[in-house]
C-alpha cells in the first residue's frame, strides 16, 4: 500500500490514459490494477513469486481489469516495449536487471523505481545511465527509513 500512496504523488503517472504499463516485480498486482483505473490502455504485471501471481490474477478479476492485464511469471515472458514501466523492488534487483528493465521501455517512456533506500539512489541511478535520464529522487520518509522514488526517460538515443 506505501507504494501506491507514494507512486500517487508522482505527477509524471497520473497522465495515463491510452498507455501500456509494464509493473515490474508486481506483488499484488495494485500499480498495475491502479494503473488501468487511472485510464492505461493495457498493463502487464510480472513476479516471480508464484503466489504473487495468483494474487494479482484474482484481484485483476476483482477490480474488473482483467480483460487489459496480462499476468506473467517470468521476465522471459515479457514482450514488447511499454509507454511506462514502473518497479517497486529491492535497490540489488533493480540494478542488476537494469538493462532487461530498460529494454522493455519505448524510447523517450517513463520509468519510475522504488524500493530504494536514500543511501541507494546513486547506486541504482549509475546502473541505469547508459539508457535513462533521470529527474532529481524524490525522497520520503515512512517508518523511519528514508526511501526515494526514480523517475526519468529513456533517451531517444543509447550509448
């Protein structure tokens, strides 16, 4: 639920309308699912955490969007490129798939990262240069732990 609240008071996701959306490291499914409530075209939510699956299918089914959410267990199984993609994991995860992450995003789509630790933005943020710009972190503290929002744009040209 943090991640909801905190991707809601991001500005950049709230225009969604016709677009697709990659959630990946899904969990429940709820930024996919909110996601098409906000008016994205279709999304696709990925974990690799069976029961996560499940639970995404069955709250796709009951929040009514599971006709425009694809549901999948491997990263293997993601296919095209995605107007947004959004993952609310570990700082380790997303700096290690940077690059697969990254491939599924259109040139010049948004991409919005969470999960990461204050301390861990410029970690995370190094690993995803080659391909995105990114907007200054947002930082926020919950529990007595600050953790910071990515936000940037794949560059229309990569090195």
């Amino acid at each position: 639920m943090a991640a909801t609240i905190y991707y809601e008071k991001d500005a950049t996701l709230s225009d969604l309308d016709g677009k697709t959306m990659l959630d990946y490291g899904s969990g429940s499914g709820v930024l996919a699912i909110a996601a098409l409530k906000l008016g994205c075209a279709r999304a696709t939510a990925m974990d690799i955490d069976p029961q996560a699956v499940i639970a995404t299918q069955q709250n796709a089914v009951d929040n009514g969007v599971d006709d425009n959410l694809v549901v999948l267990a491997t990263a293997d199984a993601i296919q095209g490129e995605f107007d947004v993609v959004v993952a609310n994991i570990l700082a380790g995860p997303l700096a290690q798939f940077a690059e697969s992450i990254t491939l599924t995003l259109r040139r010049g789509g948004m991409l919005a990262l969470s999960g990461v630790l204050c301390e861990q933005a410029d970690e995370v943020m190094a690993a995803y240069e080659p391909w995105i710009e990114f907007e200054a972190p947002v930082f926020d503290e919950q529990d007595g732990q600050v953790w910071s929002r990515l936000t940037g744009r794949k560059r229309a040209s990569t090195t």
